[in-house]
C-alpha cells in the first residue's frame, strides 16, 4: 500500500502556473477576479507581472529599492541605526538585507512599478507541493500569487495608503 500511496502523491505534483517563463494569462486572470471579489474591490483590467529567476532576484531587489530611496537616505538610515545600537557599525545595511530577502523572496508587488513579481523555480513544501492528483495546482504559487494580488488591489483601491506609507524615511525623528 505504502508503493501505491507515494505514486499517488507523487502523480499529484501541481501543473506549472509558469509557462517559458511567464504566468499563464488565464490563470492569473482568474485568481484577479477571485482576490478582487473576495476583498470587495473591482478587479483590475490588467495586472503587470513579471517571473524572474532566483539568481536575477538580488539585482531586481536593488533597482527596486533605488526607485525609493537615495544613496544619502541610506547612509542616513544606517547611521541613524548605528547610533542607536540597532545596526553593527561598517556593514552595509542594503547589501545585507539583499542577501537575506534574495534567498527568502517568493514573490513581490512593486506600487513604484505597479508590477507582481513571482521568482521561478520556488523550493516549494514538501507538503504543499504534492497534492493529490485530482487537485492539480500548484497551491504554494497560488499563495504566494494571492498576496501579492491583494497588496497590487489595496494599491490601486487605496493609493495614499501606499505613499504615506513611503514618506516615513522623511520624518523628523528617523532623518536626524
């Protein structure tokens, strides 16, 4: 029985919602419209997304971290940090934070480029990466997707929201 049991786990494994390296449009669509209607909120026409290997993670990571913030910004931010015993002193904040978010990142929303980014080729759970055959998804990518889809909603329902939240690097008390 034991045989039978993996082969069925096994024969479970989830269809790809990456096709030679882009989401599948319809299934993307169909869990906008869903996200959409489960927040209450009008599904958007279009939602830019963009797969991206694991390896062009940390390069994406800095260009996305420049749209925002400036190379003074950051010396400020460290050095604030540093003074008050938050950051050890000489390592780069940036590159640090780079490092660790590259290796964890499954899938990002950009409000500074309206775009979903999903990182292909995911260390999946063992336990959500084998469903039974006759689910055949990919549910951790579905998860992953699904967030990133509500922060891209909240965005467009709610832009202030995400530009006051990006006006706090200009605050009196972190800036001096």
């Amino acid at each position: 029985r034991a045989p039978v049991v993996a082969l069925l786990l096994v024969a479970g494994c989830a269809t790809s919602m990456i096709d030679q390296g882009q989401l599948r449009a319809g299934a993307l669509q169909r869990m906008l419209a869903r996200a959409a209607a489960t927040r209450g909120l009008p599904p958007p026409e279009k939602l830019d997304s963009q797969v991206v290997e694991r390896a062009a993670l940390p390069p994406l990571l800095r260009q996305l971290f420049y749209d925002e913030w400036t190379d003074n910004q950051v010396r400020t931010a460290e050095e604030m940090m540093t003074a008050m015993g938050l950051w050890p002193e000489g390592m780069d904040s940036l590159e640090q934070t780079i490092a660790v978010q590259g290796e964890q990142i499954a899938g990002l929303y950009s409000p500074a480029r309206r775009t979903l980014y999903i990182v292909e080729g995911l260390d999946v759970p063992a336990v959500i990466g084998t469903s039974p055959a006759r689910v055949r998804r990919n549910l951790y990518v579905e998860f992953v997707l699904s967030h990133e889809i509500i922060h891209a909603l909240q965005h467009r329902a709610f832009p202030a929201l995400f530009a006051a939240t990006s006006q706090w690097k200009d605050h009196d008390d972190v800036v001096y």
